[in-house]
C-alpha cells in the first residue's frame, strides 16, 4: 500500500521584511498564493527512512535526511513513538531553490502521506506545528489557498480571494540561497531603519475582489532588491516579462523565479511564448491560482 499527496507551489503578492530579530530571522507579512504547479509524494512502507527523485531539477535535490520530506517523516514518527520506516519518493515539477517553497512543499506532502499511512491520524493543529518546527513556509504548503503569514511566516490567517489569478513563472539559470538572499536584505538595510511589516490592505482588496489590475498595482516583494543585487540579470528578465503584456512582474519569494501576473489563461500562453523566446531564462511555465494545499490523491 502507498499514499501519494499532491502539493503546490507558492508566489508571494506581498513580501514585507522587518528588521534581523535576535534569533537571525526576519519578522514578515507574507501573502502567499498557492498556484498550480506540484510535486507530488508518495509515501511507501520501507525497511529504513529513504528519498528518491525524479523530474527535471531532480539532481539537485538532496536525498539525505536534511531532505524536508525525510525531516517531515522523521518528526511525525518522533512525536507518536515510532520509526519513520519509509520510503517516501518525490516526483517533483516545482522549481527547486527558486523561492516557490518546493522543499517545503515537500515536506508538508510527506507529512500528510506519511499521517496517512500510519494512520496517526494527527489533528490538523498538530500538523501544522509539525510544519512550523520544518520551515518557514511549510505551513501554507499545508494549507494553500490564500493567506497572510506573520511571525516569520508560519503563524497562517486565511485571505479571501474572489477569483482565479492567472501567471507567467520564468524559471532562472541557477538557484538563489535563501539565507544568502536575506543576509543581502540585512546588508542592504545596514544604514536605514527598517519599519515594521505591515499587510497590504491594496493586495487584500485586490484578492478579495478578485481584480488582477489592481493586484498587479499593489504587488510587492521587500526580497527583490537583495535577489536582484545577487543576480542583476534578473531585470532582464522582469523587463522582458512586462514587454510581453505582464501587468506586473516581480520576483517570487526570495527569487530567483521571476512572476509575471497576466490578465487571463490567453495572456499567460502569449507571455511565456514572449518570455521562451526573450532568452532571458531557463524555462517557462503558467499557472493559476489559488488551489488547494496538500491532498492525498
Ligand atoms: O524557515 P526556513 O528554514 O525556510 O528559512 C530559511 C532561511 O531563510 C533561514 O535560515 C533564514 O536565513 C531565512 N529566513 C529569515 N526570516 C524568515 C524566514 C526565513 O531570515 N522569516
């Protein structure tokens, strides 16, 4: 017997970054929005804990127990007093270390697979502390949808959408280091007193109402300056995205995915023509959001 869980990506409408807290991380208000690019875990009763991968990136994914997958397994077994005994294979299609939360989307889909195999049948609250210890953002991997993330992104309120957004994702060269993307917020910050973070009320509304044009005015990305100061090509990229009819573009999380926000499915299929054809990066793929959190399929 097996269980496989989906999982998607995120992009983040509003990333505001407070200043460094004692503990090295940053207070946040985070506006996540699942869209529908996944990994996919399946999780398989094994002699010993293991991790396979497959798909495009699949060579740069570790296979040793820092995997989020194989920590996920690892922190279920702990708290119900057994042994992770299993194999857990990730078929993954999210783009790895490119600030779409892929290692944490995985790790929030081992968790369901591995709940569900073992029949723990954890409340959902338990879960999601379980996630919080893993990550960051694994708790909107859970989750999905829409939501607002503070703390440092994993204390999770739902956000009303009133529509489907639609995107452009443009996949970079090579990764970006998290940690190394906000030492660079840090450094840039050095000399100017960085204010609270605060929500959007623009993003919600715009969310809310379900309006890409007003979503596409109110969209912003605190990371984006410190992504672009490691990776300067990148503007290349956002400028060749807003040539080809991007509302707006930014950089998704701490990069070095750019996204491209579109009016609707045609405009995105127009855009990632535009965007393959630029040169300007790796690979390109559209999807829409939101769309739900982890699901045993
Ligand atoms: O929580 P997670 O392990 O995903 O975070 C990865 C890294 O990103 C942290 O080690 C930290 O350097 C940085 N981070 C941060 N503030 C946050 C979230 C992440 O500085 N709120």
């Amino acid at each position: 017997m097996s269980v496989t869980v989906r999982v998607p990506a995120k992009v983040n409408v509003q990333l505001a970054v407070g200043a460094a807290r004692p503990d090295g991380f940053h207070d946040l208000a985070n506006v996540f929005l699942a869209v529908g690019l996944y990994d996919e875990v399946t999780a398989t009763p094994a002699g010993d804990l293991g991790v396979t991968c497959t798909g495009p990136d699949a060579d740069q994914v570790p296979l040793d127990r820092t995997n989020l997958a194989a920590r996920a397994a690892e922190a279920l077994a702990a708290r119900y007093g057994r042994e992770p005994r299993v194999h857990l294979h990730i078929a993954k299609d999210i783009p790895v270390a490119g600030g779409m939360a892929g290692g944490s989307a995985d790790g929030a889909a081992a968790l369901v697979a591995c709940d569900a195999l073992w029949g723990t049948g954890a409340p959902r609250e338990e879960l999601l502390e379980i996630c919080a210890e893993l990550g960051s953002d694994v708790p909107f991997s859970l989750v999905g949808g829409a939501a607002l993330g503070t703390g440092r992104g994993e204390r999770l309120t739902e956000v009303e959408t009133g529509g489907t957004f639609h995107w452009v994702f443009a996949m970079a060269p090579r990764g970006l280091s998290t940690p190394a993307v906000f030492r660079e917020f840090d450094r840039l910050a050095q000399d100017r007193r960085v204010p609270g973070p605060v929500a959007s009320r623009d993003v919600l509304d715009a969310l809310a109402k379900g309006d890409p044009d007003a979503l596409a005015e109110a969209l912003t990305n605190d990371l984006q300056p410190a992504a672009l100061s490691l990776f300067p090509e990148l503007a290349d990229t956002l400028a060749a995205g807003r040539a080809a009819g991007a509302l707006a573009a930014l950089v998704s999380g701490s990069g070095p995915t750019t996204a491209h926000l579109v009016r609707d499915a045609a405009a995105a299929e127009k855009a990632a023509r535009a965007l393959r054809a630029s040169g300007t990066c790796r690979s390109v793929r559209v999807a829409a959001g939101p769309v739900p959190g982890a699901t045993v399929i």
